[in-house]
C-alpha cells in the first residue's frame, strides 16, 4: 500500500573518524528535535527530496552516501479527518559546505556526537535511525555502478550493434540519470565502450565538463574472458577516490555486484531468487570502506535503484 504522506531526509554529518558529529534540528512548531526532512514534492526524486529539504532547513548543502532506513508513522490529516500514513525515507548526507540560520521552520541546530544526540532526539524512529547509521563508518567512498538506459531493437538495428544508441525512452532515462547521479557527488565518469552505455552517462560527464573513459573489461565482451580482471578493474577505480560513475552492461552488472557482496559478507536484499537485478536505466549505489594500507576497497553496502525517475525507496543491503 502507498503511503499517504512520502518524506524524505539525511543523517547530516561531518568530521572524521570516530570524531564525527550529527546534526539535529529543533522545529518550534512541533517542540521536538529530529533529523532533518521534508515531504517529497511531486515528479521529485526521493535523493532529491532530500538534498533540498536538508538545504532549506539547516543551509548545509549534502552530498548522499548510502541509503540508511525507512520509518513508518501515522500523522493526524487536516481538519481531524482521520490519520495519515507518512513514510520517510534517510540517506547518510556528509555536509560539505554551507552555515545555519534560523528559518520559518528550523529555529536551532545542533552538532553532537551520536551518543548526545540519540538523548536528545525526540522520537524513536530518530534513534533507530540513527542508531542503524551508526553501524557502518560515515566515512566511506561511494560508486555509482549504471545500466545503460533503453536502445533501440537490436533487430530493427542494422548497423554495428557497438553503436546501437538511445531510445527516445532511453533518453528520458539518461536525463534521469543525469539529474540523480550528482547528488551523490558523481566527480569521474567511465563507461564500457559500447554508444549507448557512453549515452546513458555523457551527460554527466558534460555537466562536469570532463570526458567519459572507456573500460573495455566492464563490457561485456572484456569482462567475460577473465571476470576476476573485470572485478579487479572495478576495485582499483573505486579506490582511486572520488565518486565514479561507471556506466556498463546487464551481461556485467549482475555478476560483479554478486562477486563484490559474496567476498565481503554483504546479503543483497534487492535480489529474487538468487538473481541480482539490473533493469535498463537501473543504478546500485556501492559504498565500500576506503582503503587502509595494503587493504583495497571493502564493500559495506549496496543499494540497488530499479530508476532514476520517481519511485519507491531503493532496495538495500
């Protein structure tokens, strides 16, 4: 059943280490300190909801991480008429510029440590939340692993099936893409050679002003051959730093997502029947550990989103 209300918001933190703080927020017209959140506008993106409801309220521009929780709660409706159902949705949003003023909404915000501000939070759903963010590291590296979006027909294609390129459908989700991947703080774009995996991602690579970079072992063709140098190309980029993107194919994405969860322990929620998924257009948000040492990158979740357009919370691990 969907809910009545959708909502969307973060665990906004900064700092390093174990020193790392959270905020809280105080909202004089309900008297309580929470995380900060805010309803989901329409045709809005539940990352997007996030980001802008987390800037409108404490002035603190985020980039996202991995998706954290999802409470549940009813809510009074508007004139006493029964009672809502809302949902929120929280990501891990590092803060990473930007200062508090106090606003119609928000008239105080705290930094504290996790163990202060689980005291301070008004409502339980806040603490589970916090508390299930509170299991893995904040700081983490995060890549953004994309299945091309929609070609035409391979059949009604008689060119070079390497240069099959976009659907009209498939640009739709390419712009899609290209509105989402940012707020993750995509920096870097790399792509299997193929056109249509260049196209899904080429317009993010515009927005940065770079050049997308062909990976012929994320293709299909050069991930096959040998799947442990496929495996170990994807590893090396995500602990090169940074936030990649790395648009590839469906023979590919399934095979290294199940690889990377099965060597560090991680269950995929989003899978069916033992099968991961990898929809057109589809994206897994991959946050590993970064590297210590002689240690490479080490997967702590992964998130899988079956589109960039408007829909349900993603499916994670």
């Amino acid at each position: 059943m969907s809910p009545d209300v959708r909502a969307a918001g973060a665990v906004l933190w900064r700092g390093a280490g174990d020193a790392f703080e959270v905020a809280l927020v105080h909202r004089p017209r309900y008297d309580d300190w929470s995380l900060p959140k805010g309803k989901v506008d329409p045709g809005e993106t539940i990352a997007a909801t996030a980001v802008r409801e987390i800037r409108e309220e404490t002035g603190f521009r985020t980039v996202l991480g991995r998706y954290v929780a999802q409470t549940a709660y009813d809510v009074p409706a508007r004139h006493g008429e029964g009672v809502l159902k809302k949902t929120v949705d929280y990501f891990s949003g590092e803060a990473v510029s930007g200062s508090f003023e106090p606003n119609d909404e928000v008239d105080e915000l705290r930094w504290l440590s996790p163990v202060v501000a689980e005291r301070l939070l008004t409502r339980d759903t806040d603490v589970r939340v916090l508390r299930e963010f509170c299991a893995l590291p904040p700081e983490s590296t995060t890549l953004l692993l994309v299945r091309h979006a929609k070609a035409g027909k391979r059949e009604d294609w008689t060119g070079d099936d390497d240069l099959r390129p976009l659907s009209d459908a498939g640009q739709r989700q390419a712009d899609a893409l290209r509105a989402l991947l940012p707020l993750f703080g995509a920096d870097r774009v790399l792509s299997a050679p193929r056109l249509r995996c260049v196209q899904t991602v080429g317009g993010v690579a515009e927005d940065l002003g770079l050049d997308v970079r062909h990976e012929q072992l994320l293709s299909e063709e050069g991930y096959w051959p040998d799947p442990v140098l496929g495996i170990a190309r994807l590893l090396a980029i995500a602990g090169d730093g940074g936030t990649p993107v790395v648009s590839s194919q469906g023979g590919v994405i399934p095979d290294l997502v199940s690889a990377l969860a099965d060597r560090d322990g991680i269950e995929l929620t989003a899978s069916r029947g033992g099968v991961v998924p990898s929809k057109k257009g589809s994206l897994w948000v991959l946050t590993f550990r970064p590297p210590s040492g002689s240690t490479g990158p080490e997967l702590m979740s992964a998130d899988y989103y079956a589109s960039a357009l408007p829909s349900p919370a993603p499916s994670h691990s």
